[in-house]
C-alpha cells in the first residue's frame, strides 16, 4: 500500500513536525505534501526545513504565497499527489502508529470500494479546551443509539452498509467521519469535486461536512470495524467550530441538489430538505418570530417545489 499523506499548513509552526513524523513513521506514506497557506508564524521556514530533511516531504505554496484556506490546500495537495491512495492530515494533529494497518487490510479484502475511515481519538492543549471540547460531544451525541465509540473519539459506529453510510450521516444517530480518518483511492476523485472552496473563508468544517457527505452519496466507503483511533485531533480554546452562514447554506444547497438529482429515501430527503430551507437566508435562520419563520419556510419551500417539481414526488 502506497499513500500520499497532504497536511495543509496555516499557522502551525508548534505543531507541523510533530504531524509530519508521525506520517514518516508509517510505512505505507510515501509522500507527504505540506501546503504552505500563507502562515506568519514562521511555518514556511518550518516546512522548507522538513522538506530539506526528509525526502518523503515536499513543501507547495498557492500562487503569490497568498493565504487561500484549508479546502483549497487540500484540493492542491490532492492534485499534486502521487500515489494511489491519499490520506488526509492536519498540521496540528498526528497520527498513532500502525495508521494503515487496518485500512490496508479492508482494501485487500475489498478491491471495488473507493474507501476506508477509521475513528479518530482527540488530545488538547488546555484544560478549557478539554472541557468545551467534552461538552459540545455530550450534546451532539446525546440522541446517538448504543453507542459504542467513546466520548471524546469522532467516527462511525461499526457495522453500517456502504449503501446506508450517507442516510445515516444525514440522520446524525450514529456518528460522523473524521478527515483524519479517511483513506481514499487516489482515481475514485476523477470526476468528483473536491472539497468546496470560498473567497474572505474563514475557520469552519461545513466544507468537510459537504465533501464527506459527497463522497459517502457518490462512492463506496467502508470502515474497518474497528472503534481505537488511528489518529488524534488537536483542540484548542480557540477552535471551536464558528458559525458562517454563507457556506453553510452552500452546504446544503450542493447536498439539497444531489439529493434532488439523484434520488434517496423520503425520511433522508425531507432531513435534507429541511436543511436547505432552514439555512436558505440568513434572516430566516435568525428569525426568533415563530409564525414569521414558518411563514417565510412555507414561501421558501413553496417556490422551490414550484421551480424543481420533482420535490413533491420526493416528498411522498
């Protein structure tokens, strides 16, 4: 198994060579790309540094050194890899040892699907962190059923067909997918966008929400079965999830038209549906007059079944 491991890099210079030789340490990672996105912390010099050291790391910049976000540092990574699969990492993360084992083995087994994910553990830099970070998966994973993955850890309960990965990540009862536990065949992204990328971005995982979803609707991903974590995800007080309107609503624009496209089941598109029309306008979302929501949902949803008439077939 040869994989190409891309780790965008923005203000991490504490963090990258800890995530960069926890990658080398994997027999399996031929190549790790470092996309250098525009840091001003001394991460560039960092990078070179790595790069000039090992000869499995290769350091990438946008065009200008300009600072362009993490969507568009993983889809660089992406393009420029050069093996068969790809993995994924950030530059404040790392991964434990035997990354691959287990992955290597449901691939072997498996030769037509395009995927494997695997648990991810968590470590953080702060006892506040620790204690927002508990509390925020204590409410996520309060409507979750017989949940066997631990509190702390992010991932899919073992044991969901690939055929049901994408109703039961909309359903949001049995866990989520974790970037830094997906592996993917490098020729199962031909013709599939990548992750979404916008201008003036700012720190949010709506684009790795949307692309997951993409991936688990449009391919065939597997788990191992396994719930131990192959990796850990470092949390700051500061990286808690913000809120921006403006992808979010393109998040479940793009999934509200695949879904409308290509077709699932009533309960998941109604979920969905929902979705969009709650996040279809920012004064909509904040809207805290409960009869003006309602009535400003049933326009939006009324135009929307007028112009893609197929809605209503969905709906039934």
């Amino acid at each position: 198994m040869e994989v190409s491991v891309t780790i965008p890099v923005y203000n991490a210079a504490e963090y990258v060579e800890k995530a960069v030789k926890s990658a080398l340490n994997q027999p399996e990672v031929k190549e790790i790309i470092l996309f250098e996105d525009g840091s001003t912390d001394g991460s560039s010099e960092i990078c070179d540094n790595l790069s000039r050291t090992y000869n499995r790391v290769v350091t990438y910049r946008h065009k200008g050194g300009i600072n362009r976000g993490t969507s568009a540092s993983r889809n660089e990574g992406i393009r420029r890899s050069k093996y068969r699969f790809i993995a994924f990492l950030d530059a404040d993360d790392y991964y434990f040892d035997n990354r691959f084992v287990e992955t290597n083995k449901i691939f072997q087994m498996n030769s037509n699907i395009d995927g494997v994910y695997e648990v991810v553990g968590a470590h953080y830099y702060s006892e506040k962190a620790r204690e927002k970070h508990l509390q925020r998966m204590k409410e996520t994973k309060i409507y979750y059923e017989n949940s066997s993955i631990p509190l702390q850890d992010t991932g899919v309960e073992p044991g969901i067909p690939t055929s049901d990965l994408f109703a039961e990540l909309v359903i949001n009862k049995k866990g989520w997918i974790h970037t830094n536990g997906l592996t993917i065949k490098r020729d199962s992204l031909n013709s599939l966008k990548l992750f979404y990328e916008v201008e003036n971005w700012t720190p949010c995982n709506f684009e790795d929400t949307e692309y997951l979803l993409r991936l688990a609707y449009k391919r065939q991903l597997v788990s191992t079965g396994k719930i131990k974590p192959v990796a850990s995800r470092g949390v700051h007080e500061s990286n808690r999830i913000l809120y921006n309107y403006k992808k979010r609503k393109k998040y479940w624009e793009s999934i509200f038209m695949m879904v409308n496209q290509g077709g699932c089941s009533p309960e998941v598109f109604k979920k969905i549906f929902n979705h969009y029309l709650d996040n279809s306008s920012n004064y909509l979302f904040e809207c805290e007059n409960i009869v003006l929501r309602k009535f400003l949902k049933f326009k939006k949803a009324l135009l929307t079944c007028i112009r893609y008439p197929r809605i209503l077939l969905r709906l039934l």
